[in-house]
C-alpha cells in the first residue's frame, strides 16, 4: 500500500468523525493500523530492526503492536522517509538531559486535519470563534514546539485575527496578558487562554499580588496543557482549577485539559473532574512490565496507538502512568524514580540492544 493511499484512507478517517462524530468500529481500526504497521516495517528502518529485535513482526492484532520507547527518538531518526525533506519537525520540550527528541512529519496535512478534528470536537463543541491568549511557545520564535505550531493553527482558522503570545524565550508576558484580557473582559469579548499549568500558577500569583479579579465573557474556555515536569513548583490540578474559576469567573466546566506529546500527532482531551477522551483513531493501552494489556482500573505505563503517525512510527512507548476506566484514560503521572520497563533506554541501550543508529541533523 502506497503512503499516498494510506494517507488518503486516514484523512477520510480523521474527516468523517470529524464532520459526524462517527466512530470507528474496532474491525476498521484494527484493519488500518496492522497495514499502517506493516507499512512502517517495510520504510522505517529503525522501528522494522525494534521489532525484530523484539521477535514482533507479525501481530494479529493492533493490540500486538510494539512501541518504540519515547526516549528513542531522541537517538534515531525514526521515519519512513527522507527526514531532510520532513515538512514538519517538532522538538520536546527539553526539560531532560541530552538532546532533545525530534518527530519528523512528511506532510502537515493528517497532524492538521487531526489537530482541528480534536480541537473543534472536544475544545470548541459550540462552533464559537475566540480570541485566543497563548502562553505556549510562539512559532515564529520556537518553529520547532508541536503546541506552538497547534495554537498558530488553531488561532488561525479559528480565531478573530487578534491573537497574542505571552511567552517569550523562558519568559512570561504578564503585564501585556492582564492587560489585553482585560480589554478584552471591558468588550465581553469571549475568549480561550491556551497555557500550560505552570504558565497559568503564574498568572494566578500575578493577579493575586495586584488584587485582581475578572469575569471572562460568557462563551470562554480556558484550556491547559500540563506542563509542571522539570519545575520546582507544583500545584495540584484541582487546586488550580479552583484557583482560576475564582480568580477569571468561569465554571470549572470551561477549563479543559490537554493531554498530549511530541511523538504523536493527536491529543487527548478532559474537561475538569472528567477522564480523556481522544478522536477514535487515537487508542491507548495501558501495560505491565510484560506490555501485556491490564485490566481496566489497573495503573500501568501508556503506550499509544496513532494512525495519524503514518511518516513516523504508530506505536509510541511512554512514562506516562494512567489507567482505563469506564469513561476514559485517567492520568496518573510519570514515573520519577526509575526507567519504566524499558522506556528510557539510553544511547548505548538503543543501539546495542535495538539496532538503531544515532541520529544526525539533517
């Protein structure tokens, strides 16, 4: 099968629950992420000698799929073409040691066409047009942030054309944030800050040190990103969403939470107090140290499957720790003492026991 047909075949996926919110039967799941698989196997080098080196080539089911640790990225290219022609290449975060990791995508349009899938569907239920306040990294200073590049996106397609970007280099714009969500609280213009939670502790010290309070317009959302891994400072997430009801007047309902990576090319949404739910061709297991499925309610590490990965690899490997329950994926948190079950292998790691070859810089 032809990247040009699977493409095709994912964005027809990815365009019909978008537009009906029409699920995915598991048969048609599981039948486009095993050819996807096979796909991979054929045209990513790296991920192809992972799973032979791991004796899983042959799954019977997408549930049989191995994922490469989310730590490999950092030390292979891990594509299935050339990565010097990627459209798209986005960096983590950086909060850990070495060089960060590097997702490269051979086109923009699936990331695209799932990102505002996710957003319209779980973000923006109401078809509302905001303006948007980002205190993510701005794009055109960060090219290489996936949450950067989301929001310029979004903004773009689904804002009023007065975007702002609070956030330069490390630091946060705080005088100029109060200042335009004020104008924009004086208009009853109804907005969405895009932030991640230690962004957002921030702004709550800053109005709370001048005394302020305001009431968004009806109609405005605030959605969170995560965010508090490698700071010194942590809040709790019911703590801060307490904090912002109070501190901008809206409901706890309006506040959603983001959950997504690097290395994968669709997000997980919660509205507060609710577990995530992500689009239908986005699923995850959560895994024992045999990466065996647990039970639901068992905690476990995350390993997620992503067609919209078609030029990377479909199955990614995390620290994450979560469980299933009857409504959801609940996040637990990460593992902080520990490598989890061989998901933070290291250089040496990778290339001896896997076979990947260390990435250069195209």
């Amino acid at each position: 099968m032809s990247k040009e047909e699977l493409d095709s075949e994912i964005l027809r996926v990815i365009e019909r629950w978008h537009q009906t919110g029409e699920p995915l039967p598991d048969r048609d799941f599981n039948d486009l992420a095993l050819r996807l698989f096979d796909y991979q196997l054929r045209y990513n080098e790296p991920y192809r000698r992972y799973c032979e080196r791991l004796g899983k080539t042959s799954p019977s089911s997408w549930e049989g799929i191995p994922g490469v640790p989310a730590a490999a990225f950092k030390e292979a290219a891990l594509t299935t073409f050339d990565p010097a022609e990627a459209a798209l290449v986005f960096e983590t975060s950086g909060t850990t040691l070495g060089a960060p990791g590097r997702h490269y995508l051979q086109t923009p349009a699936i990331y695209d066409a799932a990102l505002l899938a996710g957003f319209d569907r779980f973000v923006l239920s109401e078809g509302a047009r905001l303006r948007y306040f980002n205190l993510v990294p701005n794009p055109q200073e960060r090219p290489h942030s996936s949450l950067g590049y989301m929001m310029a996106r979004v903004s773009t397609l689904r804002g009023d054309e007065k975007t702002g970007w609070y956030l330069r280099g490390d630091d946060l714009l705080i005088d100029d944030f109060i200042s335009d969500i004020s104008d924009a609280v004086s208009k009853s213009r109804p907005v969405c800050i895009a932030a991640t939670a230690f962004a957002l502790v921030h702004v709550l010290d800053a109005m709370q040190s001048r005394g302020l309070k305001l009431r968004l317009a009806p109609g405005s959302r605030i959605m969170e990103t995560g965010g508090f891994k490698g700071r010194s400072r942590m809040v709790e997430r019911t703590e801060l969403y307490a904090r912002l009801s109070d501190a901008l007047g809206i409901s706890r309902e309006a506040i959603i939470s983001e959950y997504g990576m690097c290395e994968l090319s669709s997000q997980y949404y919660a509205r507060a107090g609710s577990d995530f739910a992500g689009p239908p061709w986005l699923r995850t297991r959560v895994v024992g140290p045999d990466r065996a499925t647990l039970p639901n309610g068992t905690i476990g590490s995350l390993l997620h499957v992503d067609l919209a990965n078609r030029s990377s690899c479909i199955a990614i490997q995390t620290e994450d720790l979560g469980t299933m329950t009857a409504d959801g994926l609940r996040l637990i948190g990460r593992d902080r003492d520990a490598p989890l079950r061989g998901c933070s292998l290291d250089a040496e790691d990778l290339q001896i026991r896997y076979g990947f070859t260390l990435k250069t810089t195209p």
